[in-house]
C-alpha cells in the first residue's frame, strides 16, 4: 500500500493470552504516539486485553500526538478512549494479522486508504437493511458490542447522547445480543442516540431451523426507541468486505433509503 513499516520488537512478548505484560503493551502505546517518525498506528490484532492496559496510557502523550488510530473487536476499548478521554478521531478497519496479511477486496483496500490518507468525508455507499426508518445526525461512535457494554461503570465509558452509534460483533448467540441490548438500553445509553446501525453481525444469526432472524430479535429488543436503525454495514468482524470508519467524526443515518453518510474526514 505504499506505507513505510515500523515496529517494536515487543510487540512478539507472550503472557498466557496477552502480548505481553498490560504495562509493556501500554507503554508501547505511548512510544508509537509519541514517536514523530510514526503517523499512524495498525493494530496487529484485537484478541482480549486492551481494556487492561488503558492504565498505563498516557493521556497528555496522546492528545498531543495525534495521529491513526486503526483496528476493531477488542480494539474498541482503544477506539471509545481516544474520543472519551482524549477527544481524537480513531477508525474501525482491518487489522494486520486478522486481514491485512492476505489479499484484500478491492473494496476493503479503497476504503481504507482514502478513510486514511484523503482529506474528505469517505464515500461508501452500502444500501443496508432498514429495521426502522427516519433520520439521524450526530458523532459516530461504536464499534464491538461486547466490548462497548463492558466499559459501563469505568472511566471510560461513552457518552452516548445524540451519537450515531455502530455496533457490530461474532459469535454471539441471539440471546446474547438481545442481553446486551437490553442491558444498554437499562443503563440508559441507548435512549438519547441519534440512530443505530448494526455490523453484518458475523455467526451472531440464529439457524434456518430456529425460524426467526436476529433482525427480528433487534427490533423487537428496541421497538421503543424512536431514532433510525440500520443492519448490515460490513466494518470489522465481517464475510468479505472490511469498510474502514472514522470514529469521532458527524454522519448521518438515511433510514430511507438506507444508507450511513459519512460528513466529515477522519484525517486533515
């Protein structure tokens, strides 16, 4: 893709499931942010553990560092920070060794680059299934659902209102979903967003033979709400395109015809 390539060495420390220590992995953070040969940062994968080294971030190095932030799944705890704590732009998008070591699709390629290295709003186009129509403006935030319902009750939980919120995850059974929605919706968070679109929601669907798609169980779980809900956007955890969004920039939900528009570049 044209990037000049760096790393650090650590990044191939084990400890039991994690790279490393929590204050290896946290200062390492640190390092590439204040690094001024280093513009942007690919996350090489998301796994579990970022929430632990958000302790050992420096808040004051990042905000006056800013630069690419880029990845998805666990790297939501990363994603949700940065927008919280140090009012940055971030971007949900393909990973090194979970997609950017094989071939991508020209589509997934596109995107990333011009999210990345194009000073204007991204013009993906998806026409995505529409679980409630309407309009709605606002921030967009999000990212893996799990990860953003485990960040209730820290220090780093989102503010939700009047957010376009995306929300995307894998292998979770329907139940599951509707257990997270529920328990956002009980928290409060979900009642003053300005709109909802949900990922492709990858081996979330229930079998043929269960009779009722997930859609169905969304919809149900959020009939309440008045704003806009759209499903289907392929960033993150998805079949084959990985479309890359700027997390912390305005967009709007067209719950007519379907389709997420992006309105301001992640990059300058």
């Amino acid at each position: 893709m044209g990037f000049q390539v760096k790393y650090d060495p650590s990044i191939l420390d084990s400890f039991r499931y994690l790279a490393g220590s929590d204050q290896r992995r946290g200062e390492e953070v640190n390092r590439m942010f204040a690094d001024p040969e280093v513009q942007g940062i690919f996350c090489a994968r998301g796994g579990y553990g970022c929430a632990r080294t958000l302790a050992f971030v420096d808040e004051e190095i990042l905000k006056n560092n800013p630069k690419v932030f880029l990845g998805y799944s666990d790297i939501t705890s990363f994603l949700l920070y940065l927008y919280r704590r140090c009012s940055l732009v971030s971007f949900h998008g393909p990973m090194v060794t979970i997609d950017l070591y094989k071939p991508v699709t020209d589509k997934t390629r596109a995107s990333l680059l011009n999210a990345l290295t194009v000073p204007k709003p991204p013009q993906d186009r998806v026409s995505l299934k529409i679980l409630k129509g309407g309009f709605g403006e606002g921030i967009l935030l999000g990212g893996c659902l799990s990860i953003l319902v485990h960040s209730l009750g820290t220090p780093y939980e989102p503010d939700l209102r009047s957010k376009i919120l995306f929300l995307e995850d894998i292998d979770e059974s329907p139940y599951r979903i509707d257990r997270m929605l529920t328990h956002l919706k009980n928290a409060g968070k979900l009642q003053q967003v300005a709109g909802l679109v949900f990922g492709e929601m990858k081996r979330c669907h229930p079998s043929a033979e269960e009779g009722y798609l997930l859609e169905e169980v969304i919809s149900e779980v959020l009939q309440d709400l008045t704003v806009p809900i759209l499903f289907g956007f392929p960033s993150g955890h998805t079949h084959e395109d990985n479309l890359t969004l700027p997390m912390g920039v305005r967009a709007r939900i067209d719950g007519e015809q379907g389709q997420l528009v992006i309105l301001e570049s992640g990059v300058s």
